[in-house]
C-alpha cells in the first residue's frame, strides 16, 4: 500500500511540475517581433524586410507566427525556444504556406 500512495504522489508531483515549467515558458518568452522576422526570414530565404509579422501567439516553449511577404504569400511559422528553459536559444523555425 505504501508503494501505491508513493507512486501517486510522485506522479502528482511531476504533473505539477511539467506544468509549472510550461507557464514558465511562456511568460518568459523573450522573442521580440525583430527576432522572429529575422529567424524565420533566413529559413523562407527572404530579407526580414520583405515579411510582415500578421499575428503571433506563445504557447509553452513555442511561439506561433503568421507571416505575409510583400508578394502577398503567407506562411504559418513556429519557433521553438527563446524563453528561460531554453536559456534564450531557438531552433531552427518551421514555415509552412497557408
């Protein structure tokens, strides 16, 4: 009985845990708009000055873009990192056309 009880702790606790570090994440997300126009710019292979930045939103360790060039393409994008947990460092950013 006593395993059980110390089993259902630890997994309440990891629970906790993980997302503790998820709220964390996000309110420490330090990507300005200037990063993402020129993180994502180099992955479309475009100057950050042909991108406007449409809308952005941060979910846990990613921050979701949408992005429109000056010939009117869009593209949806997420950039992975830039907050605490990541010591400020990003990945690679993943853009897709809409």
């Amino acid at each position: 009985m006593r395993i059980r009880s110390f089993v259902f702790v630890a997994l309440a606790a990891g629970c906790g845990l993980v997302s503790g570090c998820s709220a964390i994440a996000t309110k420490t997300n330090s990507l300005s708009d200037a990063d993402i126009l020129s993180k994502t710019s180099g992955v479309l292979g475009l100057s950050p000055s042909d991108l406007t930045l449409v809308n952005r939103r941060t979910e846990g360790v990613n921050t979701y873009a949408t992005l429109r060039t000056k010939s009117g393409k869009t593209y949806a994008c997420t950039v992975n990192g830039g907050n605490l947990l990541s010591f400020g460092m990003t990945n690679p950013p993943v853009c897709n056309p809409m």
